[in-house]
C-alpha cells in the first residue's frame, strides 16, 4: 500500500485486499477521466481520479483494451495546488520504472535544486506529443504521515522585515555565485561562518527551535522527501468523503517560499493556528503551468 493513502483519509486500508476492493470501487464511481492515445498502439492509456475531498484524491492509471477493460498499473494519492510556489526554471525527467515524471527546480531560496513528484504528468505527454513544453511556474504541495505544531519565534515586525530582506538579498547572491560572481562567493563565505559562529554561540543556552526559525531540507533516501518547518499561513479542515476522516490543509511559508502541505488530523501533534509552526517529513508534488 501507498505510504501516503493515510493522508488523505485512508488509514483504515491494512492489507493488500482491502486495497484492491477499495482501488476498484473508487475506478467504477469516478467521474473524471483522461485518456491518451499512442500512434500505433492498440492500447490506450488511461489515468481515473477520485476525488475524496476538494483538491484531493486517489489517482490510477493503466490501460483500456479494445474492449474498454481498465487494467489497473500504479495509483498515488495526489494534491493540486492552484498557488503558484515557485517560477524558478523547471526541468522534468521521466522516472524509470513507469511512464511517471519528476520536476526539478533550480530554486535559490531553499538552496538546493528541488525535486518534487509530478502530478499533471498525463497533461505533460499530451503537449510533449504535440511538441509544445514550456514550464512557466510550479504549485507545490506536501503530503506527510506526521507532524506537530511548533510555537512561534518571538518577532517584532522590524525584525519581521530585516528577515526578508536578508532572505532576498541572500537570493540575489545565490544567483550571482552561480554565474560565478567571485565576490558573491566571498560575501556568502563569510556569512556562512559568521551564522556558524551565532548558532554555536546561542546553542549553548538556547532551544534549537528558537534559533531556526523555518527549514527545507532533504530527508530519507527519496529525492522527493523533505524534512520542514513552516511557519502556518491559513489552516483549512476538509473531510474524506468516503471514509469520514478529517484532513488539515496548511498553507506553510518556508524559507520565504509559500506551498501547501496536507496531514490527517490524527496524524498531527497539536493545534494548528495561522502564526504557529508545522514540523515534519512531506513528499512533496507539484502542479506545473504550462
């Protein structure tokens, strides 16, 4: 079974039958189904999502046969996002075991190269056929299995403001070291030692959570996997249709970087309110515009 079925509602699912039942009950009712043909093939590939909640959903794909049988090939669960996270340059790669994709963005403001899982493939091989393929931006989102609610780091809004600031200079120099400005190096050499000083300093006598304020960086052996801290922007509570289980939206800011990241609610350790924290692993996908 997929890891991530729980998050969006599934985690009464404990064995491979239960699975299946559920896979095919959720095939026949589906509404929303996009086809595509390949030029010289008698199969047709075909993707059927069910929407258990607005904005998420079982997603399986596989084959339809002359004679309209789906044969079922791999499922996931998905989350669309309609906010734009990011327009940094985007390259997407085919995954190789199956016809899947993952996109890669040369994104400054978490400083690594992000990887996420694409959930619009279907889309992208209709316009790849068509010879048309040009990312103009990304809507990320995260799915996570746990998770707990961090209190807020005591901010003034002038230190609110200084932190921006300094996010999007930082950006600037990231860029500009990349072209190979050598003074750009140099200025962000000497600010990395001098925050290695700072934390070593206040470490010491001070909670590891007061000094970070938010975090991106990879988890696990998946490049696709992330371990966050996000401070909460909205918070929205949907139910699974099917089972009844109660899902939180987060609407996260990390590292100046604005995604939504979905948890069961009996997942999540404490209350989420717009100021305070999110903490945990995600697998993160993403919604890209073409």
């Amino acid at each position: 079974m997929h890891k991530f079925m729980r998050t969006i509602g599934f985690s009464m699912c404990r064995n491979k039958r239960d699975l299946d039942l559920l896979l095919k009950k959720l095939a026949q009712e589906a509404k929303n189904k996009q086809e595509l043909t390949q030029a010289g093939e008698p199969h047709t590939f075909c993707e059927i999502r069910a929407e258990m909640a607005p904005g998420m959903g079982v997603a399986m794909a596989g084959e339809v046969d002359e004679e309209r049988n789906f044969a079922l090939e791999y499922y996931y669960p998905y989350v669309t996002g309609t906010q734009t996270s990011s327009e940094a340059e985007c390259s997407i790669q085919r995954h190789a075991e199956k016809e899947t994709y993952a996109g890669m963005l040369d994104e400054y403001r978490v400083g690594i190269s992000l990887i996420f899982y694409m959930e619009n493939s279907v889309e992208f091989r209709r316009l790849k056929d068509r010879g048309r393929v040009k990312p103009k931006g990304v809507a990320l989102t995260g799915l996570s299995v746990q998770g707990k609610i961090l209190l807020p780091v005591l901010k003034t809004r002038q230190q609110t403001e200084n932190s921006r600031r300094e996010a999007k200079n930082r950006t600037k120099l990231l860029e500009a070291a990349k072209n190979g400005d050598e003074e750009a190096i140099e200025t962000l050499t000497i600010e990395d030692i001098d925050l290695y000083s700072m934390v070593s300093r206040r470490i010491m006598s001070e909670d590891i959570y007061s000094i970070i304020d938010t975090s991106f960086m990879p988890c696990g052996v998946e490049c696709d996997q992330y371990s966050v801290i996000g401070e909460i922007r909205d918070v929205d509570l949907k139910k699974n249709r099917v089972t009844g289980e109660e899902i939180y939206n987060l609407g996260l800011e990390c590292n100046d970087m604005d995604f939504h990241v979905v948890i069961n609610k009996k997942d999540l350790l404490g209350e989420p309110l717009p100021g305070r924290r999110f903490k945990g692993q995600i697998w993160m996908q993403g919604t890209v515009k073409f």
